[in-house]
C-alpha cells in the first residue's frame, strides 16, 4: 500500500496504486503504469510524483499528464488559482 499526500489537507491517505506501479526501474525502457492514472508509460518518460509516495517517502513514476496535475493541484491548495 502507498500513500497519497493530500496538499489541501496537508496530509497523507493510504492509496491503492495500478497494478504496475514503480518507484524505480533500473531500465528507462521498462514500461510501468503511471501511479495515478495507470496509463502504459515508459519509465524514462515518466516524472516522480509529487504526491504518490512509498511508506519511506519514495516518490512513484507518474505520467507527464498527472505530474503537471499534482503541480496545479498544490498551487490551488495554496491559493495559486491558476496553474
């Protein structure tokens, strides 16, 4: 199970991952599912979520698509309207 920081609340909730989620991949060519999405994503496009962690913290592979989502949903936690 990992986690999912929540930056409206400003804490962590469990989360049930894709299967085929990865925190790392040793191959870039390695295709994962994307953490929040699970879309099909090669490792080496994917970026580290900013929300999605391991129990150590870990961020996991996300696609480019969820990763500017994280980004606009921590703006409009923090007041930043548009993202």
């Amino acid at each position: 199970m990992a986690q999912r920081w929540d930056p409206a609340r400003g804490a962590y909730s469990e989360y049930g991952l894709p299967a085929g989620a990865s925190c790392y991949e040793a191959d870039m060519g390695a295709v994962v599912s994307c953490a929040r999405c699970g879309a099909r994503v090669a490792y080496g496009d994917c970026y580290t979520s900013r929300q999605i962690h391991t129990g150590a913290g870990f961020g996991y592979a996300v696609c480019p698509d969820c990763y500017r989502e994280e980004w606009r949903e921590e703006a409009m936690a923090h007041g930043g309207g548009k993202a």
